[in-house]
C-alpha cells in the first residue's frame, strides 16, 4: 500500500516535470520565431540600402563620367540578389509571400532601367544615357521599389507585432504554471513527509502475542527470533543472562544437596 501511495506522486511530480519542459520549449519557439521576424526586417533594411547604393553609383557614373563611381553600383549588384534569395527562403508566410514577389518584379524593373544606363554610358553613348535618366522613368520605378519594400516592411512589423504578443502570452501563463507547479509540489512534498511519518509511526508497533510471546510480522505469526531474521536480517545465536544462569545453577544445587 505504501508503494503504490509513493508511486502515484512520483508519477505525478514526472508528469508536472514533462508540462514544465513542454512550457519552455514553447517560450523558446516563440522567442525564435520573434528572432526570425527581427532578422528578415534587417534584411529588408538591408535591401533598401543596396537599392539606395544601385541609385547613386548608377547616377553619379552617368555624370561624371568616372569609371570609379560606379563602385556602390556594383556592390549593390552582388548583395542585392542574395538579400532577395534569403527572404524568399525565411518568409512562410502567405501575405509576405505576394508583397515579395512585387517587390521583386519592382526591384528587377529598376536594376534594368539602371545597367541601361550604366551601358549606354560604358558604351561612349553619354547624351542617350542622360536623356534616359533625365525622361523620369528611371525615378518612378525607383519610387515602386521603395514602396514595396516599405509595405514589406511594415508587413514584418505586423508579424512581429503579433509574434511578440503571443510571445508575452506565453511566458504570462507559463509564469503561473510554473507558480502552480512549485504549489503543487509543496503539496507533494508535505503529503510524502507524512506519509513516512505515519509509515514509520506504524513500523513502530509491533504486535506480540501475550500468550505464545510470538510477533505477528506481515499477516504471520511468527517467534521473535524468526522477526528478528526477516525485518533486520540478523544472524540469530543464544546464550543465557546471569540471572538465568544463577537460577538455574541454583536449582542444579538444590537437585544435588536432595
């Protein structure tokens, strides 16, 4: 009885131990899935630098005509395409998914009209690249790009938004979990302290036949030699006490002297 009243505990105490990983686990993929949002913001942040740089080299090649301005031109072409590749990877969502795709298709419309420009003015064709700057279809695209990168952005900043508050949530309930599972295991805790108490209160008493002087020991009765053999596993021996022995030397006398 004793065994099955500890094991019901321990069992439950496991079960609160598996709810309490559980509880973290969910607190740490929230806290990913926050990290995750944060990052494809900076890369977003990013993109719009590189497009900022694609501009900039681009124009102030075509009017200067200096071969070494077109040096964030051609930085903005190699992070340019990653950045784009490494937000079409981490995005899982379906409303960033189709902001994405346009402001790829705005992003690529400008690097277009821009490595135009940049030809015709590598190819000695200076008055045909500014008339294509100067027609104002260069800026208009720009202007969609930036669009769609904002709305992608504050797309994210939706998602983050909503990811930190399920966040807090989280960590708001699994803060009284953890409060109920150190309540409940206080309770254990006391339930199992008396439990042996009243166990070893019970060990105590000790049943002795006032007859037989036999000890009951588990629904048996038995000598108390054999108690002794069972409950502690001593090794019996038998001798005889001093006040024994003299009665019984006595005795032998009194045998004798008649």
């Amino acid at each position: 009885m004793f065994g099955i009243a500890l094991t019901v505990p321990l069992l439950w105490l496991l079960s609160l131990g598996f709810l309490s990983h559980q509880a973290v686990e969910s607190v740490r993929k929230a806290g990913e899935r926050v990290n995750e949002v944060i990052m494809m913001k900076a890369n977003v942040a990013q993109l719009l630098l590189a497009m900022v740089d694609n501009e900039a080299g681009q124009c102030g090649f075509i009017i200067s005509q200096k071969a070494e301005f077109l040096a964030p031109y051609n930085r903005s072409l190699k992070a340019i395409p990653g950045l784009q590749n490494t937000l079409r990877l981490k995005i899982n969502d379906p409303g960033s998914d189709e902001i994405l795709e346009a402001m790829n298709r705005a992003i690529d419309a400008r690097l277009t009209f821009a490595a135009a420009s940049v030809s015709l003015q590598t190819s000695g064709r200076h008055q045909e690249s500014i008339a294509l700057v100067a027609g104002g279809s260069g800026k208009a695209l720009m202007d969609q790009a930036r669009l769609m990168i904002a709305k992608l952005d504050q797309r994210f900043n939706d998602l983050l938004r909503d990811e930190e508050s399920n966040l807090r949530s989280i960590v708001f309930w699994n803060e009284r979990f953890c409060w109920l599972i150190v309540v409940l295991d206080c309770v254990f805790a006391m339930f199992l302290v008396n439990l042996f108490l009243r166990y070893r209160r019970t060990e105590r008493l000790l049943r002795v036949c006032a007859w037989s002087k036999t000890v009951e020991y588990k629904g048996e009765w038995i000598t108390f030699e054999q108690y002794l053999a069972r409950r502690f596993g001593l090794d019996i021996t038998h001798g005889i006490n001093p006040v024994e022995a003299e009665k019984l030397l006595s005795g032998q006398h009194e045998a004798h002297d008649e």
